[in-house]
C-alpha cells in the first residue's frame, strides 16, 4: 500500500493517507473503497484508540466529510490535533483546513479535551506529554500563555524529546530579556516541584538539579541582611 491513498475526491484537496502496515489498516482503507465508510470509520475507530497516527488522520477526513460518521468539525479537528500530537507530518495542514470552519467554542472545547487527556501518565512519557501541552496552548488557547509554551517545551527537551528545541527556543527568542528571566526562573520551579511529586525513580535530571548549587534569592537576601544589621 503506498504512504499516501486519494481515495476519493475531497473538498480542499482533502486525502486519505495510510502507512505500509497491517492487516487492520488495510482493511479499513478497503472498506472506504469500496463505499462502505462506516466500516472503515470504525475500524480507524479502534485503531486510532490504540495510538495510531495514520488512522486518526484518516478519521479526522471522514468526519471532516461526513463519510461513514455525521458531519462533525469539532470531531474531525479533534483527531486532526489527536494526529499532530503523534507527530504526524500531514496533521498541522489539515488542521489548517479545517481550523477556520471551528468557532470559539469548539476551539475552547478541544483546548480543554486534549489537555485534560495529558495528565496521566508517568516520568517516562512526560517528555512527550509537555511538549503536546504546549503545542495545544500555542495552537488552541484563546490567549496563548507564552511562558506556560516556552517551560513545557523546554522540561520536554530536558528530558530527552529533542524536536521540541525549536519551539522552546523561537518562545524563549519572543521573550523580552526581562521576560526571559522570568520564564527560566518559572522553568526551574516548575522542574523542582515536578520532581518534588514523583514517586518511585526519577529521572536524571533531578538527582542533576538537585545536587547543583542554588543561589539565595532576593527574599532570603534581603533578610540575611536586616538581620545583619540588628545584631
């Protein structure tokens, strides 16, 4: 099966796209195929729950469409975030296809949808869950809170997820130099207090931070120095 399927004609220039894979994909192309769209809907239903980028954006279309599914903007921009979230290449276009169609109320709903979807999970996949929180606050919010994007991105590439260095590099570049202070300052809070609430084995990165010198801050400063002065 080739990377990428036009199956049918699409308003916008809308495609089907789907992976050299199994079985179950294949099948699911087939059904929309031959007309029968509310099987494949189905079948990229299931696959999608179990991670699977190429299915979600296909299902994404079918809604997007109303094949096989009712007609739904919010249901087809919500699994085209869902593909973007798996780092799948063609989501952010079809997410600007569809974007324009969604009123502030949908696009609110999927800001709280999707970041409701990343609070669990352990230490071992919060790289990637940070940098989908701040991919939703960039793309979704009503007023993107820049600092909450550049801390995110950043603790993702802290703990290993590389791709997310450009967005925390072009936000922490957006900043002020005043600003850029008081997002590094923000990022090592959030970081302590992250690694203050696991449980079990914490990654590297806290043993690091923890065993590095901290500087007095200028609250504890200022008291050193009245005190000082009164004795």
């Amino acid at each position: 099966m080739t990377r990428s399927l036009s199956l049918f004609a699409l308003i916008a220039g809308l495609s089907l796209a789907g992976p050299v894979m199994a079985d179950s994909f294949a099948d699911a192309v087939t059904a929309v195929r031959r007309g029968d769209a509310a099987e494949g809907a189905v079948r990229f239903l299931a696959l999608s729950r179990q991670g699977d980028a190429f299915a979600m954006y296909n299902l994404s279309v079918l809604y997007a469409r109303g094949l096989g599914v009712p007609q739904s903007t919010e249901q087809a921009l919500y699994w085209a975030w869902r593909a973007r979230l798996e780092a799948f290449p063609q989501a952010p276009a079809l997410i600007a296809r569809l974007t324009p169609s969604a009123g502030k109320a949908v696009r609110q709903s999927l800001y709280k949808r999707l970041g409701a979807e990343q609070a669990q999970g352990g230490a071992d996949t919060a790289a990637r869950r940070f940098v989908r929180l701040a991919l939703i606050e960039e793309g979704l919010a009503a007023r993107p809170d820049r600092q909450r994007i550049y801390v995110w991105s950043a603790m993702a590439v802290a703990l290993g997820y590389l791709p997310a260095a450009s967005l925390r590099d072009e936000t922490l570049g957006s900043f002020t130099e005043k600003q850029a202070a008081e997002a590094e300052a923000a990022l090592m809070q959030f970081h302590a207090e992250w690694c203050g609430g696991l449980s079990g084995t914490a990654p590297q990165i806290c043993a690091v931070v923890a065993a590095a010198p901290q500087a007095p801050d200028a609250a504890s400063g200022d008291k050193g120095e009245g005190q000082g002065q009164g004795a």
